[in-house]
C-alpha cells in the first residue's frame, strides 16, 4: 500500500520525543551511566507542555518508559483509569508497586494495552498535533483504532533500532555447517524485517518508520518499510544521512524522508563547548536544506539523560555501589537503589524539567519552530545532478572502521579478516571528503556532524537486490559514481548500459562488476566477472586477468583533464591494475601508471553518455594513497580529483565558487540547496566563529556572497528577499 502523508501548512513536521517517565527511578547503573529520573510525566500533560512550550506540532510517544512504576503502564498505554481503577504510586518504604509485573490489575487487564495510546492520539489531535509511535507495543484491537483517533494527524510506527547487526550476529551462531555469504546475510535481515512489517501493518498500524543508524537503512526499505528517519548524530555525517535517505525517498517513491536527531546522547562535545547547542541549530537548519519534511529531537528538553559528554551534570550525582543487574527490573532480579533515592533527590534541579540544560534545549527546537512558521519550508527537494550509487550487497557501516565486522559477524573475520571492513567501504570517505567535507569548526574536539556541500548536495541511491531503473537514473541523474562494495549481476551491467547510452556519466571500476557474494575482494578471477570480464559494450575493455602490480600513478603527459598535469603523482599504491584489451579505439587514457604507461583510467564515450572506467584491480578505497611527488595537505587524492571533475561537469543550475571557477577551501565552509519546485536558495556557514565569501552562480548571474559566522540565508521567491537567521 502506497501511503500519502499530507505536511502541514508550513511545510515540515517538527517533533519531539516524549516518554512515560516514573520519578526516583536508577535506570542503569553502568559504571560511565548513572541515570536517575527526576520527575513524573503524565501523558496528557506533557501534550500541554509541547504546546506551552512551542516544542514543535508533532510527538513521538515512546514505549519504553523511563521509570517502571506500575501506574506509568496503566496511565500511558492501558488507560485503567477509563474503568475506573487506580495504581498506586510506588512505595519504596516498603517496596511495593514498583515493577509492571508485580501489579495484578495490569496483568487483570493486558486486553487494554493500548487503550491509552488511543487515547493520546485523540487528544493530541484535539490540539492539532501530530502522533509517531516509537517502540510502542499494542494489543490490535486497538491499533486499528489508531487512524480513527488520529483523525489525520496519527503519522505510523516507527520500530527504531530492533533490526541491527549486533557485536554477537545470530545467523553466525546459527550457521553450521553451512556457508555465509553477504547474499544469506541479506535474507536473513530482510526477512526479519518483513515479518514484523507485514505483521504490523496487517494490524493497522499504518506507515512503518526505521530509526537507526544503519547505513543498511535500503534493506529495511526492500522489506517493505515506509520512512527512514535516520538517527543523526548517532549516524555522524548529517549530511551523508539526508543522502542516502533523499535518494531512497526518490527511488522508492516514499511518502516522505525524516530525522531523528540525538544530539544530547551522540554530540559528545562538552556542555561547556561554546558551540554545543549552536551545532543543535545547526543540525535543524541543515536538515531542512537538504529537503528533510520531518525532524524529530530525541532528548534534552524534559531531563537530562545523557552521560556521554564528560562533564554532564549526570556524574554530579551520588555514586552507588550497585551493579547494573540490582537496577534491573526484568525477571526476578530486585531493585535495590531504594536507600539511595533521597541522596540523588538533591541533585535534581540539575538534571530536571527546569534545569539550564533542559531549557537550553527546549529554546533551539522553539526558535527553529517559529523560524518554519513564519517563513515555511521549501517545496519538494533540492536538484542533486549526481548521485553515489550504494551496491548491491553493501553492508558497512555509516562511516569506515577497519575493527568493525561486516554484518557484526566478528566470529567469522577473525578468521577470515575480508570480513572486516577494508578497501570497499573505504571508498565512502573519499565520497564524503569531496562532497560533504567536515571541516575544523568544533575545535579542539573533532567535528563528524556538519559539512559543506561544496558541489551542491548530491543523494545516494541503492542497488540493492537489483532494485533500481535506468529509467529513474535516467530521469533523476546526470551522473553516478560507484564507491563502495557492489555485487553485480548481468541485469544490473544493462541497466548501466542503458543509462549512460542515454546520456549519463558513469564511474565504475573492475571489482564494482564482479558477482562474488563471499568478500572475495583481492583474489577473485575473470570467472567472477559479469560477462567473463567482457565490458565492451559499456567500457570499451574486455578483462583478461590481473594485471601488474604498481606504484605510481599519473596524468598523460600534456593533459590536464582532472585538474592535475604531469609529473605529479599519487601513491604509493602497491596494488594491480587490470590486464584489459582495449576494445574501442576511441577510449583515451586520463591517467595511467608511470613505469610501462599502463591505462589507470579510461574514459569512453558510449551512446549519449560517457563511462570512466578504473582500470583497477582493487577497490577505489585502495588508491587513497598521496603521499608522493606534488602531494599537498588538501589534496582530494586521485579518486578525489575524479570525483571532483565529474561534479564540476554535471553541475547544477546553482553553483558556488571560491574563484568563480570552482570550489575551494572556502566553499567546504558552505552548505548549499536550490529547490527547482519553487525556487528556494539555502545557504548556511557551518563556521561558528568566521564569515566566509564565495561566489554565487546562477545562469550568466554571478554574486559575491558573504555569510556571517553560524549564519543560515534563505532566499525565498514568494517573500522576494532574503531571509537572514
């Protein structure tokens, strides 16, 4: 079923997280987590908080509650109160009412789970505010009534992080004998995917959400999920997420694309960082360039739960000699933190409702807010001419970690270490160091949230199980530049042809058209190869084997195609190129290896379009080498100078500059969009503390622009000036 979500009238969902809470509770007693809850929330009044508060027009209610007091269940999800009973409140003089499974009355009357979420809904509709479950269990009954109670304002389910690859994965244990494969891999998680999907909507729950940080989020969409609502900040790279989730919302033809941002938890700079919450606002604006219509802020605003930065006001509190199974309330195990309530009592007004943190919190999300009030949002997305295709079978991580598992099967590649991540997955951060580069602006603590768009924002769009079309390529893109791992398959090879015999630029390299499920990525042969390694059709070679082993590579003598000239050199790369046969005359060497002269390089014109085919036997991450002649601190390195060639050549109907030729050291400073739908300009200095001045491109237009440190510009037709924040 194809669901359509109507935005509001200014444009975007605006959210935040709301969670059933129990006062005097020790969540968890990890020895870096001390997490009290200060304060009880009932649902009904925190639906008068968001509105007094201006916290956005939308709530996503979570299932998990912090705090586990019989009477939250009752209150927030069973609505006992509608037939006219009473919890108790907790007694912890002399332990009684403290854990869901010790209260008759909720296992009396488990029909009603759910009853209260029914509840919320309809009264949060009442007041014109929107409803996502998140992690939320309901008996069906009453999850069917979930869009009657909504009225239109009950957005779907989201199941959050319940389909991740652990540090310990079950299908390795489960494995036997048998053989995994990246292709077994991807059944398993789909399938479990899929069950709980089908389950879920079956029973009227409506459109289905994923919040994670999975850079797998396209299989998730493959098993039928409706909205990725990525979790920045968890996920680092803002803008590499709004990639990936904007071209998954093209390719699909998804109701629409959010975020979830956890900053509290994952911004991990200190609270005393000057630019803390200016990095929050930050974050907004830089989803709502991108084309985001849904933001939701995970936490922060009613209490302080966070420790992952070292000095939140969570390690001021007592310290107890507890263990994390004394805290827990699951099974048997007692709660024993009881004797130390009134010792953390103390520390409340620091991590409360009212304390300077919360409120910080709760000024951002409002000044965003009134910001999309009055000036609305822009309509549909922003142009993206180039996209970086995800291949079929990719399965790394949002950003590249050579101690992190494919699929966490940690078992598996200590034994057979291709199965950490390695020369594939590291051709993402090439991709992201020229597209979306994150410059220096958190000192001295490292920034991996904000980039610039120096080429303008580019998606990322899926090949996995072969689910794309040359005519959506066709239609969406001008060119497309593989990074990281693809296994191919001959449909996959005509889809390609047929995009760039169309007119599309494509880069591609002999490993992105092997077939091989099993991380074979050094040692396969021309057997693995779509085609036996013919590619004459696409590429103009046809693959014989593995070719020589070298060290440098460089530009042809005289060319200065990529925007670098012989005798500068990159290396050293101590990896093979291909031994390939040149089947179109035509195709011209760009860079070669500088021994035997040797094409690295090709570029072929093929129909309408082009193909620049690596003539490598590894990887492109493989030939992240620059340490050689002519190498300079800011060089993008080889795979980078092509990347940058091919945006340059695919540019879009805006377009910046550091010289009124192309970007430079300025432009990484600037996040920029142009939305062809109503013509919106965006353009925000993700510096705090300097302005920077670019040029401005617009047709035969071109302006100097200066923005000002931290400074968001909208340039919006309808109000006809510009819009300074």
């Amino acid at each position: 079923m194809a669901w359509h979500i109507a935005l509001p009238s200014c444009g975007m969902f605006i959210g935040t997280g709301v969670y059933p809470m129990s006062k005097d509770y020790l969540l968890s007693a990890l020895y870096a987590h001390p997490t009290w809850t200060p304060e009880d929330y009932h649902p009904l009044d925190m639906i008068e908080r968001v509105l007094a508060d201006n916290q956005g027009n939308l709530i996503q209610l979570w299932g998990q509650p912090r705090g586990y007091a019989p009477w939250v269940y009752a209150e927030w999800f069973y609505a006992l109160d509608e037939i006219g009973l009473t919890i108790p409140p907790p007694d912890w003089e002399h332990g009684k009412n403290l854990r869901p499974q010790d209260s008759l009355e909720l296992q009396r009357h488990a029909d009603r789970n759910g009853a209260g979420i029914v509840r919320f809904i309809r009264a949060a509709a009442e007041k014109g505010l929107y409803t996502v479950l998140l992690y939320v269990e309901a008996r069906p009954e009453w999850a069917r009534l979930f869009h009657e109670a909504g009225h239109g304002y009950y957005l779907g389910y989201d199941f959050g992080e319940r389909f991740t690859f652990r540090l310990e994965n079950a299908l390795a244990k489960n494995r036997g004998e048998g053989v995994i494969s990246l292709q077994s891999l991807a059944d398993d998680f789909v399938r479990r995917v899929r069950e709980h999907v089908e389950e879920r909507k079956a029973n009227g729950w409506g459109p289905i959400m994923a919040t994670s940080l999975n850079f797998y989020v396209d299989y998730e969409i493959l098993a039928g999920t409706d909205i990725p609502v990525l979790e920045d900040f968890a996920f680092s790279h803002l803008n590499m997420a709004s990639a990936l989730s904007r071209g998954l919302y093209r390719q699909f033809d998804l109701p629409l694309w959010g975020s979830h941002l956890a900053h509290e938890h994952y911004s991990w700079i200190p609270i005393r960082h000057p630019h803390k919450f200016e990095l929050l606002r930050a974050a907004l604006f830089q989803k709502y360039l991108a084309g985001c219509k849904m933001v939701i802020n995970e936490s922060g605003q009613w209490f302080v739960e966070a420790t992952l930065c070292e000095d939140s006001p969570k390690f001021e509190a007592p310290e107890l000699p507890l263990t994390p199974g004394e805290v827990s309330w699951g099974g048997d195990r007692p709660i024993r933190f009881g004797p130390y309530i009134e010792a953390a009592r103390h520390h409340y007004p620091r991590i409360g409702y009212s304390s300077e943190v919360c409120r910080t919190y709760r000024k951002v999300i409002s000044d965003f807010y009134d910001f999309v009030l009055r000036h609305g949002t822009p309509k549909g997305q922003p142009e993206t001419p180039l996209a970086l295709a995800k291949g079929n079978l990719d399965f790394c991580g949002h950003r590249y970690s050579p101690n992190a598992a494919i699929g966490g099967l940690y078992d598996l590649a200590e034994q057979d270490p291709r199965w950490f991540e390695g020369a594939p997955e590291r051709g993402w951060e090439i991709a992201k160091r020229v597209f979306y580069p994150l410059p220096p602006i958190l000192e001295p603590h490292p920034n991996r949230f904000l980039s610039g768009t120096p080429f303008g924002p580019v998606d990322v769009v899926s090949f996995a199980d072969d689910r794309i079309s040359s005519d959506f390529l066709k239609r969406q893109y001008r060119a497309l530049l593989f990074c990281g791992w693809n296994t191919a398959s001959p449909w996959q090879y005509d889809i390609l042809l047929d995009y760039v015999f169309s007119g599309g630029i494509l880069f591609i390299s002999i490993p992105h058209l092997s077939m091989d499920t099993t991380r074979n990525y050094g040692a396969f042969g021309v057997a693995d190869l779509v085609h036996r390694g013919d590619f004459s059709a696409l590429c103009g070679v046809r693959v014989k084997g593995r070719g020589i082993r070298y060290y440098w590579a460089t530009a042809i003598k005289g060319r200065n195609d990529l925007g670098f000239r012989y005798p500068r050199r990159f290396g050293i790369m101590t990896t093979c190129l291909g031994d390939i046969e040149v089947t179109d005359s035509s195709a011209e060497p760009l860079v070669v290896e500088d021994e035997g002269g040797y094409p690295l390089l090709l570029r072929r014109r093929c129909g309408q379009g082009e193909v620049y085919f690596l003539n490598s036997w590894a990887y492109p991450g493989a030939l992240d080498q620059d340490e050689g002649p002519g190498a300079t601190t800011d060089s993008p390195g080889l795979i980078g100078f092509i990347y940058r060639h091919l945006a340059m050549k695919v540019r879009g109907t805006v377009w910046i500059s550091d010289d009124g030729r192309e970007p430079g050291n300025e432009c990484r400073f600037i996040a920029f969009s142009y939305f062809p739908e109503d013509g919106s300009r965006c353009f925000q200095n993700v510096d705090f503390e300097r302005s920077h001045r670019f040029y401005c491109h617009e047709g035969q237009v071109t302006r100097c622009v200066e923005l000002l440190p931290g400074e968001f510009r909208l340039l919006n037709p309808s109000e006809g000036k510009d819009i300074r924040c």
